[in-house]
C-alpha cells in the first residue's frame, strides 16, 4: 500500500508541475509545450520505475508458472495469484473472502456485497472459476463454491482481506 500511496504522490506532483508549466509559458506555447512534454515523459518513467520495483518486490521462489493449480504450499500459491491477476487483486481477494464465507457465488451477490458493476461481478467470478475458488456457471443458479466454508477465516488470513 505504501508503494501504491507513493506512487500516487509522484504522478500528483508530475500532473503539477505539467500544469504549471503550460500556464507559465503560455505567452511562449512552445516552449511551454516543450517543458510540459519533458516533465510528462519524466513523470511517467519515474512512475514505470516505481512499478517494476514494487513488481520485483514480489517473492517468489524461481520461476513463476502461471498455469500452475492451486496445489501444495498455499503461501506461494497465494503469492502467484497475486501476480497473476495484478489489478484485479484486491476486488479478486475481496470476493474470494465473499463467497467462501458465505458459500453463495453468483453474479448478483457479488454485485451487491461489493458494490460493484455486474460486468465486474461476471469477470470476478471467471477470476475466482480460474483459481479453483467456485466451479463453472450453472445456467442461471449460482456456481457452486469449491472451498469448504470452514476455510473462510483462513482464506481471508491468507488473502489479506
């Protein structure tokens, strides 16, 4: 989260500064238009920078295999999928927690408990159908949840929710 936050603050400061280089030189629009260029391209390399160390800092034990099931030490596993899904991590994490806790997966509670679009209800239950989490659609019944509710606590433990 403090990366996150961090590199918040960087592209805030970049938006700025690119701002204020446009009003300054605005009598001047090409050199204003010049400097805003450069501190736009600055901005952005120095937030690509921030985002390839955040995504090293992510253990790992050799190479990551993408493919790889749910399988063995939950712990690596856990770190994988959160590799894998990038962005859609903390909704993902979110409603993993969700549906084992209340062993009910289907697209209209997710899109209530997590105020969420149906669209990204549907993409989410895909996400956790990938991950082993809840089986394939059922027509219009809810899919049946594959992780015993008993798992709930640990899964929430696990996924940082």
């Amino acid at each position: 989260m403090r990366d996150q936050a961090h590199s918040e603050r960087i592209a805030a400061v970049a938006i700025a500064v690119f701002v204020v280089a446009v009003v300054a030189l605005w009598q001047n629009w090409q050199v204003g238009v010049v400097v805003a260029l450069a501190v736009g391209v600055a901005g952005t390399v120095v937030i690509g920078i921030g985002m390839q160390r955040q995504a090293a800092a992510v253990p790992h034990d050799g190479e990551i295999d993408f493919d790889a099931p749910l399988h063995g030490d939950l712990g690596r596993d856990v770190r994988r999928m959160r590799v894998r899904l990038g962005d859609d991590w903390a909704d993902f994490a979110r409603a993993a927690a969700v549906v084992t806790a209340s062993q009910w997966a289907s697209t209209a509670g997710l899109q209530r408990d997590l105020a969420v679009p149906a669209s990204r209800a549907r993409h989410l239950l895909d996400l956790l159908e990938a991950e082993g989490f809840v089986g394939p659609p059922r027509g219009t019944a809810p899919r049946e949840v594959l992780v015993p509710a008993e798992s709930a606590g640990e899964v929430r433990r696990l996924l940082h929710v």
